[in-house]
C-alpha cells in the first residue's frame, strides 16, 4: 500500500486539532519563554499520539467504536458522564469556534465585525457537512493542513534562529523558572481533545476495519502527529519575538502578525493571518462533521437508523449538527471571543484523564490479546493521565476567583 493511501483520517484529525487552542498556547509560550518550551510542543504531539493509538487499537481489534466499549465494560454512569460533558463541551466549544473564526475573519478584513462573520462560516461549514459528507472532508482538510503548514513554516523560516538553536531545545530539555504551567498548556493544547474520539468514525468511513489495518493507522497518525509537532513549534518560533504584555485579549493574534510584519514586511503578516483562518476554519469543519457521531453513537449504539450505510445519514447525527452550530451563536453575544477560546481549552482538560485513564483500562490482555497496551504504552499513558490531570487543576484554578 502507498503512503498516499495509508494516510487520511490522521490529517483530517491533524487539521481539526490544529485550532485556536494550539495557536494561543503555543503563541503565549513562544512570546513569554522563547524557545525554551519547543520540546514541550514535540511532548504534546506524541502523547496525542499514543492515545489516539490506542483508541484506533480498540476499535480496530474488538470492532466497537470506544463508547461502544464503555457502555459495555463500565458502569452505566461512565457513560452517562460522558454524554453530558459532550453536550456542555460542544455549547461552550461550538461558540468558541464561531468566535475564533470570527476573529481571524475580523483580523483579515477589520470592517466585518466577529459575530457576523463567525456566524457565517459557522452556516457554512453546516451546509458543507450536509452535502458533503467524509469523501469530500478529507481532501479539502488534506488541502487545508498543506496550507497551513506552508505558511507557518514559510513565516517560520524567516525568523529561524538557526538548527544549533532549535535542535537544543528539543534534546535538551529545560523548564524556566515560572513556565510550569504554561508547559503544560503547551502539551495539552497540541493536537485536539474530545476529537479524538472522531478518528474511530473517520476510520470505518475510510472503511479500515480489522486488525490488519493497524500499521495503516500508525502511519497515518505518525505523519499527522508530526505534521502537528512542527505546527506547534513553528508556532513558537514566530511568537518568541512578540512582548509577553501585548499577547492577551482580542489583539493576541494581531499581536504575532504585526511582529512577523515588523521584522519581514506585510507578505509574512498578511500570510500569517491567513494561516490562523485556515486553521480555525479546518478546525470548525472537523468538529462540525466529527463530534455528532458521538452523540448519535451513544443514542443508537453505533447503528444508523433505518440500516444506514453511515451515520451521517442519520437524522440524529444532522439534528445534532444543527443544534451545534446554531445554539451557541448565542454566547457571541457576550463579545468576549478570546474569553470563549480559553473556556474551550479548559472543558476540553476535563477529557484527557479520562481518556487516559479508560485506554490504560480497556486495552488490556483480556479483550485485546497480543494486541494490548505494552510496557511502554503504559508508561506513556501513565505520562498522559498525570500531565493532563495537572493541566485540568491548573486550568481550573485560572478560571475560578
């Protein structure tokens, strides 16, 4: 098999996790620390990996999605946990979505103003998952993490300070003093949260299925964890210039961009604007196509009505993408849109220990055979569950009075 052919969901999974959360908190620590974190961004990149690994390892192996697996093998209250946080994480991230694409909108073409022009797309990307379904996601998503890796690497590559610089940082690690938490913000904020769980929708579309197909899914991820890796770094690499007081509120994005256009010229700032949109566009769309296929898996236990080829047919799968993308438009009337940016990234810290957590349970010897989790799997989610639990503290006393 050709690796043209071995890669798909994993850019599609890539290009969605590459959103706002990433661009904040990797911008924020490149502005406050430099290049001191960079091998914390390559941290959150194969911890994604490892645990979107092993939720395609499951599937793969026992048939079932991975909620599948938790209504059968857990207590019904895991469940019904989950299917709560889904519908509190999509209200709260749905808006902050729509604010974020409305901002990169706004810093494009200052005359519209967010909550129109977030509104807009979010009509937008309804109607392209209406008509167009995964066949057509993958390859405007495949042309989207192109873009938006061209032009990072592009601004990126005006700003290098040299392999000897880079390659120091990533070997050799090191934590300044104060950057704790912002680590960690770094790690979590790399490659998506609750998402995740669409790569396993994404792969019965792509028709993998069966055990046979897990070198597949390996290379398909390790190219989009990489592909997410250097995103992130890039990321920092361009902020590590911008002073850390400017890089808050509303202005944050523009922030970088007049950096990039004071140090390059307007080329580098209006390329790195047009990036952010790509990103926070590619990130609607995933989100918009992925995250109803949780709920209408938890509700028809992985059946389409009316035998359904795809789920995306189901009317419980359209009925919940209208709801998410027209509901929340709500909360763009507050006219706080970084405030919503950073609300996604705490409801999505709420998720990752539990991921962790659940794949260390599930993918055991006992269902998986000789394909459960190895010795170093477990180290590697054990790193997850404790990075990610510290991250959801953090994030929790920031928000809190």
């Amino acid at each position: 098999m050709s690796l043209s052919a071995r890669i798909g969901p994993g850019l599609v999974i890539a290009a969605t996790g590459l959103g706002a959360g990433d661009l904040i908190a990797a911008s924020v620590a490149g502005a406050r620390f430099g290049y001191t974190l960079l091998w914390a961004a390559l941290l959150g990149a194969v911890l994604k990996f490892v645990l979107n690994e092993g939720l395609a390892r499951w599937q793969l192996v026992t048939g079932l999605t991975l909620l599948e697996g938790w209504r059968r093998y857990l207590p019904a209250f895991v469940s019904w946990y989950f299917i709560v946080y889904l519908v509190v994480w999509t209200f709260v991230v749905a808006g902050a979505l729509m604010a974020a694409c409305g901002l990169a909108v706004h810093a494009l073409f200052p005359t519209i103003d967010v909550a129109t022009a977030g509104i807009v797309q979010s009509i937008v990307a309804t109607a392209f998952v209406l008509t167009g379904r995964y066949n057509l996601l993958e390859p405007v998503m495949k042309l989207f993490i192109v873009l938006m890796l061209a032009v990072v690497l592009y601004c990126a590559g005006l700003l290098f300070p040299g392999w000897g610089v880079l390659l120091s940082n990533i070997v050799a690690p090191t934590v300044p003093q104060g950057s704790v938490w912002f680590l960690f913000g770094v790690v979590g904020g790399v490659g998506g949260s609750v998402t995740l769980l669409s790569y396993g929708y994404w792969m019965r579309e792509k028709g993998w299925k069966g055990r046979e197909h897990l070198s597949t899914v390996r290379v398909d991820l390790f190219v989009a964890y990489a592909m997410t890796g250097v995103f992130a770094i890039a990321i920092m690499l361009i902020s590590a210039g911008v002073e850390p007081d400017v890089m808050q509120g509303s202005q944050m994005v523009l922030s970088v961009a007049e950096h990039l256009g004071s140090v390059v010229g307007d080329t580098g700032k209006w390329l790195f604007l047009a990036g952010f949109w790509a990103a926070v566009f590619s990130s609607m769309l995933g989100v918009w196509q992925g995250i109803p296929y949780l709920f209408c898996d938890f509700v028809r236990r992985g059946k389409a009505k009316d035998g359904k080829k795809s789920m995306s047919e189901d009317p419980l799968y359209r009925g919940y993408l209208l709801a998410m993308a027209s509901l929340p438009m709500s909360l763009l009337a507050f006219g706080k849109p970084v405030w919503l940016v950073m609300l996604y990234a705490v409801v999505g810290a709420m998720f990752m220990p539990l991921l962790a957590s659940l794949l260390l349970y599930l993918n055991r010897s006992c269902w998986l055979g000789k394909n459960a989790n190895g010795v170093l799997s477990v180290v590697m989610l054990l790193v997850a569950l404790c990075l990610f639990a510290m991250l959801f503290v953090n994030k929790m006393v920031t928000v809190m009075p």
